[in-house]
C-alpha cells in the first residue's frame, strides 16, 4: 500500500509517516521502481503503536525505546514498566506545574476588576516575574 493507505490505516497523516522513517522509529520500506515507498500490514501496526503512545504523551525518545522493547521478543517487562513509570512521574510533575500555573492565573483574574480603568493586576503580576521593561 501506498503512504496515504498507510497513513490512513494507521491514523497518521503522510506527513508524520515520513517523519517517523527519518527518525529511525519506522525502518525505511521498499520502494516501487518509480520510487514510491510500498507499505505493509506490519508498519501500519508499528505506526499505530506509534500513534497511541503520542496519544499518551510518550517523547520520541520514549517510544524508540518502547519500540525497540515491543519488537524484542525475550525483552524483560520490567524495562517496560520502568519507562512508563518514569513518564507517569514526568505527567505527575507537569500536573502539578499546570496546576500552580492555572491557580496563579486564577488569582490574578480574581483581582482584576476587568472594567475601563487601565490598571491591571494580570499585567502587573506578569511584569513582576519579568522584571522592568527593556526599552
């Protein structure tokens, strides 16, 4: 199948197909005589491994890792498991991240009056982080 068959198939556009081959996450297929690369049933599932550990926010280090175990057969679970473990505490540290962010935020919008008057806490707690303006 061609690459719009595949990246259909899998849920991942052409685009994202070849970027994927470029970083080595997909092992470069064969090609036609006029130079089209020919798809398989086995890269659409690699593509859709792929997809669904995007789907849960794995980096393309992670999942050249997780690929690398998936397709290994005598692979240990516990080096999976380590992975995912490490991107669980990844999430659990932006969550909290996110969290302070949005009560800050909420916080400030709180104090702003919102109304005609060209004071603002938004902007003055932002410009606090930020230090004076550069002229």
């Amino acid at each position: 199948m061609n690459i719009g068959e595949a990246a259909a198939r899998s849920g991942v556009s052409a685009k994202m197909v070849r970027h994927y081959e470029s970083l080595g996450l997909l092992p470069a297929v064969a090609r036609t005589d006029a130079g089209y690369r020919q798809y398989g049933e086995r890269e659409v599932h690699t593509l859709r491994f792929i997809r669904r550990a995007r789907d849960l926010g794995f980096s393309m280090a992670e999942i050249a890792g997780l690929l690398a175990l998936w397709q290994k057969p005598d692979r240990a679970s516990g080096d999976v498991k380590r992975i995912a473990e490490a991107h669980i505490a990844d999430l659990d540290r932006r969550i909290d991240e996110m969290t302070a962010m949005k009560r800050t935020l909420e916080t400030l919008v709180h104090c702003c009056h919102g109304d005609h008057r060209p004071d603002c806490p938004i902007l003055d707690g932002l410009a606090e982080a930020g230090g004076p303006p550069q002229a």
